[in-house]
C-alpha cells in the first residue's frame, strides 16, 4: 500500500498539494511512519485562494507559513469518517484546533469532505474542496 505522499503524488488533483508540501520541505515527514490525518485540498480548493496567494506561498522566504497551513490539515493518528462527530474537536499539528461538524455531508471547518476514508500506509486521506486557514 503506498503512503500518503506516494497516494498524492499519484492524483493530478493534487498537483498543487504535492508542490506545497515539497516546497515547505513536508514530503518526509509525510511520507514517514505516522499515522496521520490529512485533510487534502483538490487543486480547485486552492485555486479557491485570492489571486496570487498559491504563487506567493511556495517562494522559499515564504516556507513557514506555508507549512503552517499545510500542518494545520493534519492530524497525527488515523482518523476514519466513521470515527468523527459533530462538533468534534481535533487538534491539529500545526497546534490549532478544527471543529467537524456533520449535517448536510462532513466539513472541517469551512471545507466539505468531497471523499473520505483513502487509505495509505501510513494513515488517511479525506479530500477536502477548500483550503482551511489557521486561525
């Protein structure tokens, strides 16, 4: 079974993911033993951004806040849908807090859960159609 990074690289709808998470040097970590959570943005949730804001975020000076928001999708463990509920809590690597709320389908904060539950080596993916930011 391939990790969360081999999954994403393997996804054209990733293609922005996998160039952030290079770009903020976050590759190894996520391709390492975990389990992890990853909560994906689909190119079009990054293209969601204002104009410029992806562009802006992968230049080098730029890495931190980058991988600020990149961790900020991340959970440690291997958190299935099955296993969230509403008004859940779960705290973030990057060390903030997303709220799950469940309704009208599943959203982490203001991103829907467009497909749950891919399961890598090493955790989980949920695709999400936004980008979340840190508070």
């Amino acid at each position: 079974m391939e990790n969360i990074v081999e999954i994403a690289s393997g996804n054209k709808d990733f293609s922005t993911l996998v160039a952030a998470v290079v770009a903020a040097g976050l590759a190894e970590t996520l391709s390492g033993n975990g389990p992890f959570t990853v909560f994906a943005p689909t190119n079009e949730a990054f293209a969601k951004l204002p104009a410029g804001t992806v562009e802006e975020l992968l230049k080098p000076e730029n890495k931190e806040k980058l991988a600020s928001i990149l961790t900020y999708h991340v959970v440690a463990g291997k958190v299935m849908s099955k296993d969230l509920s509403n008004g859940q809590k779960a705290k973030t690597v990057n060390g903030q807090e997303i709220t799950v709320a469940i309704g009208d389908g599943v959203k982490i904060e203001n991103a829907t859960v467009t497909t749950a539950d891919l399961e890598a080596s090493n955790g989980v993916i949920h695709v999400i159609d936004s980008v979340i930011l840190p508070k």
